[in-house]
C-alpha cells in the first residue's frame, strides 16, 4: 500500500496531472490486474483523490481516475458514490464546516460539486432499471436540491452558475434512464 503520511496534499498541480496520467496509463497495462489494483487502490486513496476535488485545473484528471476506478473495480464503487454523495451534500452548506469540503471556499465547493456531477454522470447511466430506491434518493436527495446552492460568485453571478452544465447532465441521465420520475 502507498504511504499515505508521504502524499503532499499542496503538491503542484502539474506534477499531480503526470501523476494521474501515469496511474491512468498504468491502469490499462495488461500486467496490471485487478487484483494488483485493489492492493493499491483502498477508501483511503479514494478520499483523498475526492479530497482534491475543487483544485482548480485538476478536476478534469481527478474525475478521469475515479471513473476508471469506477469501472475497473466493483469493490470502490460504494465508497465512490458515497464519497460523491458527501461532496453534493457537503457543498449545500453556506458555512464552512468540518465536513469532506470542510477546509474550501464556496467557489471550490461548487468547483468539487461540478465535477462530482460530472463523475456522477456515467455512473448514472450505468444504473440497471428499474432505478433502486438509493439511485432515486441520489437524485431527490442531493442532485435536484443543488438547484439552491447558496451563495454568489459575483453581485450578480450565483454559485449554481458552475454546477449548472454538470447538473443538467445529471438530470438528463436520470431521465433517460427513467422517464416517469419527472
């Protein structure tokens, strides 16, 4: 397993890209298996790959990792929905808290929720019909009430204006997968 006490979470974001690029690459080697990932990959390196959501100019990568972690290993999807889960919760909340977002302002907050819909998205359109009660909780719960994200990026510019592309995404898989729910 990595040595977790040695990861830098301030490291400079181009050295954090090659890092994703190469753990991406290293993913799709034949030598690589499943097996080899799962020693690797636990919760906790899952936590802190969220817990880098809302770095600007890393998101795109980070999302990237999760969905191949997504697809490459049944075993991390739970703790990547409830880690997604935790960060659409966490970004409702005006206030700084001691929460998955504690320490990030509310731009990154709804920087960490834009991209968590955008990992959300497949992962949706991956649910078997008809739709199980957590995936319709998902959407009642914490997809549909980002729609009163509190807070402004400007006097005029609300905070749902980062979220809303991702959003309407979310939504658009939901009915695609369930037409009846709206």
């Amino acid at each position: 397993h990595l040595n977790y006490a040695k990861l830098d979470p301030e490291e400079s974001s181009p050295t954090m890209i090659c890092s994703h690029d190469f753990v991406l690459c290293c993913m799709d080697m034949a030598e690589f298996s499943n097996k080899n990932l799962n020693y690797v990959f636990d919760r906790d390196i899952i936590g802190l790959i969220f817990g880098r959501f809302g770095k600007q100019g890393e998101d795109k990568h980070l999302a990237r990792v999760i969905l191949k972690l997504y697809a490459k290993l049944p075993n991390l999807r739970r703790a990547i929905r409830g880690s997604i889960g935790d960060i659409l919760r966490d970004s409702l909340k005006a206030l700084p808290s001691n929460n998955s977002l504690g320490g990030l302002t509310p731009r990154e907050k709804a920087r960490a929720a834009s991209t968590a819909l955008c990992v959300s998205v497949p992962i949706i359109k991956g649910f078997r019909t008809p739709l199980a009660p957590q995936n319709i909780k998902l959407l009642t719960d914490m997809i549909l009430p980002l729609h009163t994200m509190p807070g402004k990026l400007s006097h005029l510019k609300p905070l749902l204006q980062v979220v809303y592309k991702p959003l309407v995404f979310s939504l658009h898989a939901y009915l695609e997968k369930s037409p009846h729910l709206f």
